[in-house]
C-alpha cells in the first residue's frame, strides 16, 4: 500500500524551481533514501511532504488522503513525523522535558489545564521507555543544550518516536555527525520496526547505499532515477552528476 | 521518581504557604490605613502582572496593550453600575469577565496573526483605540472627568467593604484565587506547551501542536484575569478614568512583570510591589518618582535580566549546596 505519494508536485521561490513536476511513491515499510548533489532540492522537498511548505502545483497523499494544504501539525496527527537538518530542539529545557512535550503532543490530556503535567504519570512512563530504550535515560534531567551533537541527534530521533509515527521523516541526520556518531545513529534507524516507513533525504551517498531499500534521485529538482542500490549505483546518469562535475 | 516531591520538600512549601498567609492576613491588622489601601492595590496589580505574564513569561508574547482588559473590565462595571444602576457584585463582575473574554476573542485574533515586533505594535494600536474610545466618547464615559460613583459591593454582611481593611481582604479572596488557577495552568500539560512554544515555535509545530490555538486561548486567558484586575481596581477607587486603559498602564505592566522577573512564576508579584510602591509611596516624596523607576529598571536590565525574583532564584541555586 502506497503511504505517501507525490504526484507531480512542484515549488518555485520567484523565478526558480526548487522542485519540478516530481512524483514519487512510498509504500509500507519501506526504506527510502532521496538524494541528490546540493540544490537538487532534496530540503524542498522534504519540506513540502512535511507540511512545511505548499507545493505551488500537484498534489501530495498521506495513507490515501489528500494532505497537500493540510498543515505540519495535523501531519503528525495522521503519523508523519520528522527530524531537522540543523538541530531543532528545545535547548534550555531537561531532555525529559523535550521528551514529554513530544509525547504529549498527541495525547488527548495535551489541552489540559487544570492538572500538573506531573500528574500524568503515563507521559513520564512513556518517556522513560524511550529514553531507556536509547541509552539515554541517565541524561534526563541534563538540559538539551549540554547535550553532546551526537546525543541531542538520538534525542531528536526519540521526540519524532514519540508520536509513534508510521512515517518518518530524516533530513540529513548525519550531517555534521562524527564518523562515530553516525554510526550509531544509523544503527538507531536499522533497529526500527518495518512498522515504520522511513523516507531518509541525503547529501551522502555511502550513508544510504546500507540502509535503502530504494532510492530516489534527485537533479535541479526533477526525479532523473529511481531503483534500488545496485541500479543507481550502474545509473550513467547519476555517475555522471556525482562523479561528472568532479573530474 | 524525580518529580515527585519529597515530604521534607512538601512540609517546606507548606510552611511557606502558611508564613504568607499569616503575613497577609493578620499583618494588615496593625498597620495604617493607607499602607492596607497601597497593599490592597498591590493585589490588584499583581493579578494584573500574573495576567500579563502568562504571555510574556510563558508564551513569550510581549504585548504592549494589556491595559485594555484592565480598562475593559474597570468600564464594564462603571457602565453597569452608574448607567445601568446595577447593584448586583456578582453579575456585574460575570458580565465584565465575559466582555473581557470576548475582547480577548477579538484582540487575539487580529494580533495573534502577526509575531514580533507586529505583534507588540498591533496590540498598542488595538488598547489605543480603546484609550481613544473611553477619552472621546464623553456622554457614555465621561470623557478625562471619568465616571465617579461606583458603590463597593454590599453583601449585607456585618462588615462593610467600605472600610478599607475589609475590602483588602475581599481583594485577597480573588488574588488567592487567581494565584491558585494561574499556578494550576502554569504546570499544566497547557502550560508547558506553552513554554516549549516561547522557546522554539517550529519545533512544537513539527511534534504536532496547533500553537496558534494554544497562544489564542492564552491571550483570552489573560484578557480574563486582566479584566479581574480592572474590575477589583475600580470597586476599590470608586471612580474611572481612561488612564485605566492607558498606554501608561500598559506600560506599568509591562514593567512589574520585568522588574520581578518573568520566568518565574511569583516573579511580576514582587514586581507590582516594587513598582506600586515606588509609584505611589515614593512619588509623595519626589516628583521625580519615575527617574527612580527608570534607575531601578536600568539596573535590572543590566545586573539581573532575569529580574529580581529570577536572580535570587539563580543565587539560591548557585549557593544551594552550601545551605544544604
């Protein structure tokens, strides 16, 4: 079953196309890289399947439903979630606190006012699961922003866990990431469930080659390849972009 | 657990909260008249500043019109009292919440469209028009005169509220009161949500919170409790002038909650007290009142940006470990 699909989507900023007329489908459980050299328009993208943008023409699907103008919070509501390129957190809160607010979001008690959030005790059970689950329950009452990069990636991958999200949305998560901490970082994703669908967009291609079912390549904004590893690796095109404008 | 208090933490807080209350309750008892009407009108401004706080501190949002609710609340029971000739506390204060509320509805709809520096100007304009209404509207108003005559209510009680000491404690009644709510929603999962949109807006919309919605009923939250204010002030002075909705008392807010300290929750508290009193205890000594109030805010800034309250909350967690 096709989770998320775009169908001939595009953006332009003024005169330029970030995105041209692209169409891409993801199914189920399936491990999707998008990728492309810089300025392909890969965050573009990203961005329109999110919800963070308004595709200028064409129409984007979540479970079915048309989502094209729906907005980033109700996304996540239908489970669609996402990390960010440059970290986004909320640094002078606890990791617990970051934690909670990421579960709470899609509790039905999130609009409540009238008990302490303490009280709730499910959302400090649930945020410990998580926390325990990726080694980190030992940091909960560090601030966000004492956090080491490589820690605040994982907690960021744990708040966009929260929402028990079927998709997943990765933007660059091992940019700026230590050879190490990127390792253990794509360990994280390789241990999910195929429960859920992960649609990871890179700079990077060895990051993706392990870890994609099927990629999708991306140039001055239009899919110009589409196949598993092994095809895009013998793709002439996609040498071509990468390899091509090198030598 | 961790956020669970521990019983010593608990007897603390509770020692605390009976130290108060001995202060305002029985302190008021043997001091003079004008230090009770002064601390009475501390009350009054404090809920005024918690109100005010619940944006800025919380949510972020500065806004430079919250002396609207003040004078929408003060005018609804003037109106009601002097034109309507309406007797009853307990409608009158009904029917100025809920025109506060919806003036709330109304205001933070139109400035709630707009963030920053947008936001801080539109709510100035907005409280303005108010201001412009109640100062040239003179036939409903009274225009500068203002409207005198305003009758504190009568519970037919053995003690008048007419008796300065007595109304003190009526006005202690709704500060308890609107201390209690506001600290109740402060620590809610609402209120942390608001928190986590002062500090990064984006990040709570991509977890999937529809801030718009969570600052908007704040904004009417604190339209309500500025509103209470307005109400208990103008019982207390008997009398109404468009200073009520002034951008002087706007401003005065907007001071209070910056002086004590807008990131902790009793900071704008001690904030109302310091500023009230300079305003009205020292200003009867020296004209120059306000070069004192802009010293004092200069220093802040400077030496405590995070406000009285907040810099004592930070020395005490700097020296906590030595007291033990």
């Amino acid at each position: 079953m096709e989770l998320l699909k775009a169908e001939g989507v595009s953006k332009n900023f003024d005169s330029l196309y970030a995105v041209q007329n692209v169409s891409l489908s993801v199914s189920g459980g399936e491990r999707r890289a998008i990728i492309g050299p810089n300025g392909a328009g890969k965050t573009t993208l990203f961005n329109l399947l999110a919800g963070e943008l308004e595709p200028c023409s064409g129409r984007i699907y979540l479970f079915g439903q048309d989502v094209t103008t729906t907005p980033v919070h109700q996304r996540v509501h239908l489970g669609l979630a996402r990390t960010f390129q440059i970290m986004n957190l909320i640094p002078n809160l606890s990791v617990l606190d970051n934690v909670k607010l990421a579960i709470q979001a899609i509790k039905p008690f999130r609009f409540g006012m009238f008990r302490s959030q303490n009280a709730y005790t499910s959302l400090l059970d649930e945020a410990q699961s998580l926390l325990d689950r990726w080694g980190l329950w030992g940091k909960r009452q560090d601030l966000m922003q004492e956090l080491s990069y490589g820690q605040q990636r994982r907690v960021e991958l744990i708040m966009a866990l929260a929402s028990k999200p079927k998709i997943l949305l990765l933007d660059e998560p091992t940019s700026g990431l230590s050879e190490a901490a990127a390792a253990s970082f794509l360990d994280m994703i390789r241990e999910l469930g195929r429960d859920i669908t992960v649609v990871i967009v890179e700079h990077d291609m060895d990051v993706v080659f392990d870890l994609a079912d099927y990629i999708t390549v991306l140039h001055h904004g239009e899919v110009i390849a589409e196949g598993t590893g092994r095809e895009i690796k013998d793709n002439h095109m996609v040498k071509e972009i990468y390899l091509g404008e090198e030598s | 657990m961790v956020n669970i208090l521990s019983r010593a933490q608990l007897m603390r807080y509770g020692a605390y909260v009976l130290v108060g209350l001995a202060v305002f309750l029985i302190v008021p008892q043997f001091i003079a008249s004008y230090y009770v009407l002064i601390w009475a009108e501390i009350l009054i401004y404090a809920i005024f500043a918690l109100s005010f706080n619940m944006l800025m501190g919380y949510t972020g949002l500065l806004s430079l019109g919250h002396a609207a609710f003040f004078g929408a609340g003060g005018y609804t029971v003037a109106l009601l009292v002097v034109k309507g000739g309406m007797d009853n506390f307990w409608l009158c204060i009904f029917i100025a919440l809920l025109v506060s509320a919806l003036l709330g509805l109304v205001f933070g709809y139109l400035a709630l469209r707009t963030t920053g520096i947008y936001f801080i100007i539109i709510t100035l304009a907005l409280a303005q028009m108010l201001w412009a209404l109640a100062w040239r509207w003179r036939s409903l108003t009274g225009g500068d005169d203002g409207l005198p005559g305003i009758d504190r209510p009568d519970f037919g009680l053995p003690w008048s509220l007419e008796d300065t000491t007595n109304y003190y404690y009526f006005i202690l009644v709704f500060f308890v009161l609107s201390l209690f709510i506001l600290y109740r929603i402060s620590r809610s999962p609402f209120g942390r949500t608001l928190v986590g949109i002062r500090e990064n807006e984006p990040r709570m919309q991509a977890l999937g919170y529809n801030t718009w919605r969570y600052k908007y009923v704040c904004f009417i939250i604190a339209a309500v409790f500025g509103g209470l204010a307005g109400v208990l002030k103008v019982y207390q002075d008997g009398f109404i002038s468009p200073t009520y909705c002034s951008m002087m008392t706007s401003a005065l807010v907007v001071l209070m909650a910056l002086i004590g300290g807008t990131r902790v929750f009793t900071g704008p508290i001690l904030g109302a007290g310091v500023v009230w009193i300079i305003k009205s205890v020292v200003s009867s000594y020296t004209e120059y009142w306000t070069l004192i109030l802009g010293i004092l805010m200069v220093v802040i800034v400077m030496f405590a940006p995070q406000g009285i309250v907040g810099y004592l909350a930070q020395l005490k967690e700097r020296y906590g470990t030595l007291k033990g």
